[in-house]
C-alpha cells in the first residue's frame, strides 16, 4: 500500500534542521551503505514511529494532518496497557513490550532502569531480524538515550537525537539516502509537555503537533525515494503509555494506561478501527512483513496483525451494556453482558441469588468496563485478553448483598466434533488471580456424560495455554467447561478459546 501523507509549512521548518543534506531523487537509495548504514536487501520495508507519552484520546483536539493521514489510509486500535502489580506504566516496560512483542512478567523490565530485563531471551524485534537474517539493513534513531543503548541493541545502525528535531533529521536522512529495510524512530517531546503541564494543556496540544510534523519529515522521506513505487512499506505508529490531564503516568488510571497501534500497508483497511491489537503485536508484525516467520519456541506475547481473528466472544462488543450497580463505572461505558454468545451457555444453577449485577455469573466485558470497577486489585494485568473477554469476579459480584454461599458459575463451550484420530487440542488464554477461598476447573464431557477434569488452578496463573487429550473410544462429541467458584476473592478470566481437531 503506499502512503501519501499531507504536509504543511510546519513540516518544511522541521526538514530545514537536517543535519546532512538530503539527496536529491535521482541519487537517494543507491549507494551500497550510507553513513554506516549497510545496504538494504528486501522490497518489504516497515516504518515504526514510537511517541513517547502520546494520549490517543487527546488527538481528537489537535491538527495532526500527518497522523490522521496514517489513520485514514490504514487501521487504528486502541488498547490499554498493564499496571502494578505487572508493572508500572513506565517508558521502559513500555518500549520493551513493542519491541520484544512481549509482556513485562515475560521481558522482567519494571522500570526505567532496566535491572534484571531478560532479553536474551526475548531480544528486540531488530536483534532478531539480524540473527535471523544478517544482511537485512536495521536502523533505530531515538531521543531517549535508553531506546539505542537498552532497548534496541542488535541494530546494524543506533543514533541518540540531541532531541526530537534531530531525531527526525537523521531519520528521515537515512530513509532518503540509505536503504534501510527495517527503522525504528523514537519522539520524546510529548511524554516532557505531559509531565510538565498535563494532557489537557495547549502545551501538549502543541508538543502533539510538533511531532505530527516530524512525522511528515519520515512520511515524505519515504514517499520520495526513487524506489518507492517498488517496494511494500507498511508504516506503524504507536505509544509506549499515556498521560493523565493534569500531568504524569506510571499509575493504573485509563488515562496512564491508554495505546494504541496504527498501521499503513498491505491488509490494513483504509479508515478502520479494530479492538483487539496490542502493542505486543508490533515486533511480529513486523517480522511477518519481513519475511521472518514467528517461531513457537520463542513464546511472544503478540502475534502478525494480519494472522489475528474474532472470537465468538469479540461477537459481543455491539451488545454490551452500560452499567447497572457498578456506579465507579461512567454510564457512558458500554462494556458488559451476561447474555453468550451463540452455542455458548452460562450454568448459574449453583450460584446464589443477588450480588451485583454486572458480574452475576460468567459475564463478558471489555478491558476498559472491567478495570474501572476496581482499580489496583490485579485485574489490569489482563493483557493477554484481547477485545472482549468471558470474566468470573467473586470480588466484585460480593459487594452486593446476595444469598447464601460462595459465588460458582460455570462457562459451557459449544460441541465440537471428535476428530478422526482421537486427539483435541485446546488453547486459550488465561488470567487467574487468587484472594481468598476459590477454584478454577477446566473440564471435558464425551457425548454429553460426566464432565472430566482436564485441568485446575488453585495459584494465580497468567498465561496462553495450551491442552491436549485423547478422545476416548465411542465418543463423537464434546464440550468445554470452565468452572469457578470463589468466596469474596478475585477473578478468572478465558479467552481466545480455540479446539483444533
């Protein structure tokens, strides 16, 4: 797909503080390297920009000719991001999580610091474009100093701008006159106007517009080259957290947790908005577009955008409700239903009368209706949920007056055809919190009979999952069911549930 961005006078001032003079069309792209930068090898080529600190629901109030150009021509999705106790909303658990395409209990960064960080394990999506293919030409400028010395480390080229003016200039002189396959450029100007007067100030109004013109440097620089019309670019933009209207992050407010990913390319709908990327997904999608195929073993967190898919649970989201006792929650959300979707049922049979409504029973919600009824209790380490997601919360469900007993609900999967050879294979992903008295059953029943358990969890488990069992004899069919009980202690959430046959 290629991007035609718009540009105005702001973006000619930024162009003018090149720190090299760019090349003219008939000599950019040509050379065998360019300033240390080896030759690019792929027709693909992919453009991620980070903006540190850039609250996406504050773009509505700006002129970002150039970001808004990106998200007509491509896809926007919002998401929110983890909070304490996975990490605190920080610059460096942030940008590890794009650029490993994992989570911080996986990655270990905390905080600015990066102590303990385990990328030898999971490296940044460069490194590993590198090993797996050494002659793909990688760049990363930032100005954060950390984006080149800890997060990025495996890049044929790093330079640290003297700030985000130089940032773009470089940049933007590497993409005009070198050959860069894959290049990562970092902003920092927004996150300061955040800290130093709000997300609701002009001042960060105006840092946003700042950087939307810089944008346009990178846009024009690759729009200009020679080879362009022959080469498969996909542009992604995206944040590392947000910012509170009075200033600040690293807390578990909506405001402090907000992303997003906005992409241009191949299979990204011109105008359209999804709900269920994450910043995570950004390392393997840019590795799928360059030709790397997203091995198993290395467990990431995120997955190819294009590879992505609705569950029968995403089916939900234009059912969803506003709030009923859950009077924390604004009644513009819209984010609940107890209602299944098709073929699935929730059996209550066991469960007591009352409590609150919005979690009576299994219930299914959205990441930003479900967090907001109780901040700082674990439930924004739900990361691994993507757009809606099935819930059972005996916390909450316990602060209204109900019948006698423990909450204790069961989610009953569709039936599903036995394959030939005997062998299911389940997977779905799960967070388990425990506080208190609870259990969480994972259990099969074979045409109809007697549920079986396949698996149980009595710690608190945080993970894709992945089961296996052998169909016995006779049996043609079988469903799911995941079974929760809890005496005023915390939740259980399933999703992406998948049977491969």
């Amino acid at each position: 797909m290629r991007i035609r961005p718009s540009l105005g006078t702001a973006l000619a001032a930024v162009l003018a503080v090149s720190v090299l003079p760019l090349a003219t069309a008939a000599t950019a792209a040509t050379t065998s390297a360019h300033n240390g930068l080896p030759d690019g090898t792929r027709q693909q080529k992919t453009l991620v920009i980070g903006i540190d600190g850039a609250a996406i629901s504050t773009f509505g109030s700006s002129t970002l000719p150039n970001i808004k150009g990106v998200m007509a021509r491509g896809t926007t999705a919002r998401s929110d991001l983890y909070a304490s106790p996975m990490a605190p909303t920080l610059s460096g658990p942030g940008w590890s999580s794009v650029a490993t395409g994992v989570w911080p209990d996986k990655h270990l960064v905390r905080d600015n610091s990066f102590g303990g960080a385990d990328f030898a394990r999971y490296p940044d999506y460069q490194s590993r474009l590198e090993s797996v293919n050494p002659a793909v030409s990688t760049l990363v400028v930032g100005t954060w100093e950390s984006i080149t010395s800890a997060v990025f480390t495996g890049a044929d080229v790093r330079r640290t701008g003297a700030g985000d003016d130089d940032t773009a200039a470089t940049a933007a002189d590497y993409l005009t006159r070198g050959n860069p396959d894959s290049t990562f450029v970092h902003f920092d100007d927004v996150d300061h106007a955040g800290h130093d007067h709000g997300a609701a100030s002009p001042e960060y109004r105006a840092a946003l517009e700042a950087v939307d013109a810089r944008i346009g440097t990178l846009l024009q620089a690759v729009t200009s080259r020679p080879t362009y019309e022959d080469e498969d670019w996909l542009i992604m933009i995206t944040a590392d957290h947000g910012h509170t209207a009075a200033g600040g992050h690293g807390g578990d407010s909506l405001q402090e947790r907000e992303t997003f990913v906005i992409a241009e390319g191949a299979g990204h709908a011109p105008g359209s908005v999804r709900y269920d990327v994450k910043v995570t997904d950004i390392a393997p999608t840019v590795l799928d577009h360059e030709g790397v195929r997203v091995a198993p073993e290395w467990a990431l967190d995120g997955k190819p955008v294009r590879s992505l898919g609705a569950d029968a649970f995403d089916g939900l989201r234009s059912r969803l409700k506003s709030r009923v006792d859950e009077t924390a929650i604004p009644r513009s959300t819209k984010g609940w239903t107890t209602s299944a979707p098709s073929g699935w049922q929730i059996d209550n049979s066991a469960l007591p009368t009352g409590g609150v409504t919005e979690w009576r029973g299994w219930s299914f919600a959205t990441d930003e209706f479900w967090t907001a009824s109780e901040r700082g209790q674990g439930r924004e380490t739900n990361v691994r949920a993507r757009n809606v997601f099935a819930v059972a919360d005996s916390d909450e469900w316990d602060d209204k007056e109900h019948g006698a007993g423990p909450f204790d609900s069961t989610l009953v999967s569709p039936a599903h055809a036995v394959p030939a050879d005997r062998t299911v294979t389940i997977r779905y992903v799960t967070d388990y919190k425990v506080d208190g008295p609870q259990t969480g059953d994972v259990l099969i029943s074979w045409n109809g009979g007697t549920p079986q358990l396949l698996k149980s969890y009595r710690s608190d488990v945080n993970q894709a999952e992945e089961l296996s069992v052998t169909a016995p004899q006779g049996a043609t069919d079988f469903r799911l069911r995941f079974r929760y009980t809890g005496t005023n202690s915390a939740f259980w959430t399933v999703d992406q549930v998948e049977v491969d046959g």
